[in-house]
C-alpha cells in the first residue's frame, strides 16, 4: 500500500504512511463541541435571540460574522400602530445603515394585489394597522456585497405579500434592521428574529 500525502496550498504537508501489516486501522479523532467550520464557511444555520416587537419604530440585528451569505428574518404575529409599511435595511456598521440605493417591489398578493416600490430598504407591503403578519424575508448575498431579497408573509386573510429586490452595500453586511417606511409607526405585537448561514 502506497504512502499518501496531503499538501496544504499554502505551503507544508502530512504524510500518512501505511502500516505494515494488512489488518484494518482505526483512526480516532478527540471528542469535540461546537460548530464546524470550513474554509471560513459556518456548517450550520445560526439563530439569533428572538425580540419581542410590541415597542419601539426599530428592532436591530447586529454583530453579524463577516462569512455569512444568507440571512433570514423570521417573523411571527408582527403588527405596528399605523399604516407604514415594514423596511428591512442592511447595516455596514452597528450603527451605520444603508437608506438609499435599493431595488425592491412587494405585492400584496390575492384580494389586494396592488404593487408598491421601495429605495430606502427591502419593503412589505403591510399597510394597515390591523394586518398581522407571519412570515420570513431571505435576503442573500450573490457576490461581493451584492443582496438580493426574496419574501413570502400572511398578514391577514387573502392578503399575503410577496416579492423581491435587490442592494449594493459600501462595505460587509454586519447587522439586519426591521423598521417602517416613515420611520415613527411604532411595533405593538408579535416577535423577530433571524436566521444566518
């Protein structure tokens, strides 16, 4: 049985030899925990902590690692106080949010299909005190800090908005922000979180 050795690219090498007799070999690992991960890339889908939205215009996500190429924003029973529709912005920074620049579209599909387009965030189009909405927006990246945006929510019978658009950051995604499109309609039910991979 021939020698095999393993070349790292960046230089050195294991050599693993073969035994001398031909009897199986058992190679054992030691006992480990935590996530694995790979050239940089995480090997499991991460949650982040659940936030009550039943106050405040805002719920952020920060601290976001830097390898992460997709993230979903999972809501459950969200509403607001008034009529302005949900805004999710991409942050660069704990503090520093991108509010311009952004392609994105959500229908409201079934008995209210009217359209609406949005350039401050990934939009959608919940436009009534009273919808409740349940659902996630997947936004991923496609290359650099390009994201594109997909959504599928409920928000009240025959209404569930749907759409997509699309965003060019100034620099790595590190945070999530959930916000409406004036900015003041303030959260009074439900809960947020994301997922990230």
């Amino acid at each position: 049985m021939a020698n095999l050795k393993l070349k790292n690219p960046s230089g050195g090498s294991l050599n693993l030899v073969s035994a001398d007799s031909a009897s199986d070999l058992t190679l054992t690992f030691p006992a480990v925990t935590g996530t694995a991960v790979i050239s940089g890339q995480n090997s499991a889908i991460t949650s982040g902590t659940a936030v009550a939205s039943t106050s405040g215009t805002s719920i952020d996500f920060t601290s976001i690692p830097n390898w992460v190429k997709r993230i979903t924003v999972v809501f459950n029973g969200v509403s607001t106080n008034g009529s302005s529709m949900s805004l999710i912005q991409l942050g660069t920074g704990a503090t520093t949010y991108t509010t311009s620049g952004y392609v994105s579209t959500s229908v409201g599909a079934a008995s209210s299909p009217g359209a609406a387009s949005y350039t401050a965030g990934f939009g959608i189009r919940n436009d009534d005190a009273s919808y409740v909405m349940s659902g996630h927006m997947v936004i991923t990246n496609i290359s650099g800090n390009i994201w594109i945006s997909s959504h599928t929510t409920r928000i009240t019978t025959g209404v569930c908005p749907i759409g997509g658009g699309s965003v060019t950051l100034g620099a790595t995604l590190t945070a999530v922000r959930i916000t409406t499109v004036n900015g003041t309609d303030a959260y009074d039910a439900g809960s947020i979180n994301i997922l990230y991979e």
